[in-house]
C-alpha cells in the first residue's frame, strides 16, 4: 500500500484544511497519509508526492500544493483540492460548499450577511468546532474519522447531483397560470437546490408518493394554492390542513391530475 505525506499549516484547524484533507483520504482509500501541521520545506513544495494544503503560498496542482491565501479571487484550498480531483461540478451543488468557501476568504459575518445566513454567532456548529479542534490537536488520530467524512459528503454530493439531473429533466407546464413541475421520482432531495439553480423555479411540485402508490403534490409559501380545498374529493389520500401538501390514492393520468391541482388554486398568481 503506498504511503504519502500531507502538510498543512500548524495552529488552529478550519473546516478548509478538514474539508480538503478529508477529500483526499476519501479518493485514495488505497493509500496511507501522514499528515503533519508545520510549515513546509522548499523541497517539499517542488515535491509532487507530497501535498501542501492551505499553506505554502502556492496554487500548483501539478506539484499538489493548494494554497489560496496569495489572492483573495482564489477559492478556498478545500475547493481547489476538489477541482483537482475531479470532484467540483458534483460538490458545488451541495447547499453549504460556496458559503464555506466565502467564509474562508472573507470572514463568517461578511459571509452571513451575502448568503442571508443570519447572525454568524449562532450558526457555529458545535460539531464543526470538536472536529477542527481534533485534528488540530492529533491530526494522525483523527485520519479514520476525516475519511470517513469525506466519502460521506462525496456520496451525499453525488446523491443530491444525481436528484437535481432528474428535476432538471422533469416536465414543465403551468397549471391555472402557476408554474409547474412533474418529477418521476419518489425523493424530495435536491429539490430546493435545483430551484436555487434554475432561473424560472416552478411555485406547484408534483413527484412520486414515496410512501404510497399515488402523486404527492407540493406548494411552495406565497403560492395561491391551497390542497386543503381538495381535501375532500375522492382522488384525495391525504391533505394537509395547512394546505402546503397533498397526496393522491393512485398515480392519476396527467390530464386528471392537472384537472385536480387546478381546483387547489386560490387566485391569480403574483409572478
């Protein structure tokens, strides 16, 4: 089994040099790391067996060093890592990945107020905060647990990647003048990123009820849809009282379906 080296900078541990170090355990789970917290040597930096992450001054991934402090339009060291390992177009599309890249270049409350995180006080993560600490601490002892981490957000990435692809994909129509979506699959994930991605998000969801043989039928807040309205008629298996949310018995023909949304709408839609 081959062994390698990573140096990253010494101190305090940040989600950055975690996250980067935890992609590259995750990718090559046939190779065994050292990783060491210290400045590395000239040698060390034109070495491309060894990793330079986060330190280093340095953004040459022919020689694995990926540093982003020498520039601030550099992404994130986390970031570049993903970029080299052929991994950036199926991470980015997790909801974090461009908030924590902002937050390691410009700062938590700059970051909170762009992205609307609220107040950057409140959203330190407790779990975050023991896992930096640790690697901090004993980076060498924490290597199973980075690795496990980044296969786990690797997969989780390719998950979320492979349900936005469906709703990219999806049919879209307007029913009763509310942009609309029918989705053929029975999972809700990915479906607040793909309407953060999609220029025109659709205000009516229709998908696969993953619990039942029928259609779950969706609305989104502001909308004037109201599924409480069809509460009762037959076709209903289940609707909210609020009216946010209802599902059908069985999986109607479009054409009916459409029919039955249109019953749900409330008013003339504002967009």
């Amino acid at each position: 089994m081959k062994t390698q080296l990573v140096i990253t900078h010494p101190g305090s541990a940040h989600f950055d040099d975690v996250a980067a170090v935890s992609l590259i355990l995750a990718v090559h789970a046939d190779t065994v790391f050292r990783v060491e917290r210290r400045e590395p040597a000239p040698a060390e930096l034109d070495n491309p067996d060894v990793w330079v992450v986060d330190i280093g001054d340095r953004h040459e991934p022919e020689k694995r060093n990926f540093d982003h402090h020498q520039n601030t339009d550099c992404p994130a060291a986390f970031v570049l890592v993903a970029e080299y390992l052929g991994l950036l177009e199926t991470m980015s599309v997790m909801p974090w990945w461009h908030f924590k890249d902002s937050v390691d270049r410009f700062g938590p409350a700059r970051s909170s107020i762009k992205y609307h995180a609220g107040d950057h006080l409140v959203n330190r993560n407790p779990v975050e905060t023991w896992l930096t600490a640790s690697f901090a601490s004993e980076p060498e002892a924490s290597l199973p647990l980075l690795r496990a981490f980044g296969t786990h957000i690797i997969e989780e990435a390719r998950m979320l990647k492979s349900q936005i692809d469906i709703w990219k994909t999806s049919s879209r129509l307007v029913i009763a003048g509310v942009p609309a979506m029918i989705g053929e699959t029975r999972e809700s994930a990915g479906l607040e990123e793909f309407r953060r991605l999609d220029e025109d998000p659709p205000d009516i969801v229709i998908s696969l009820d993953r619990r039942g043989e029928g259609w779950r039928l969706f609305r989104y807040d502001g909308t004037p849809v109201d599924f409480s309205l069809i509460s009762d008629c037959p076709e209903i298996a289940f609707a909210h009282k609020s009216g946010f949310m209802a599902k059908t018995k069985e999986r109607l023909a479009i054409d009916d379906l459409i029919a039955l949304v249109s019953r749900a709408v409330t008013g003339i839609y504002p967009g």
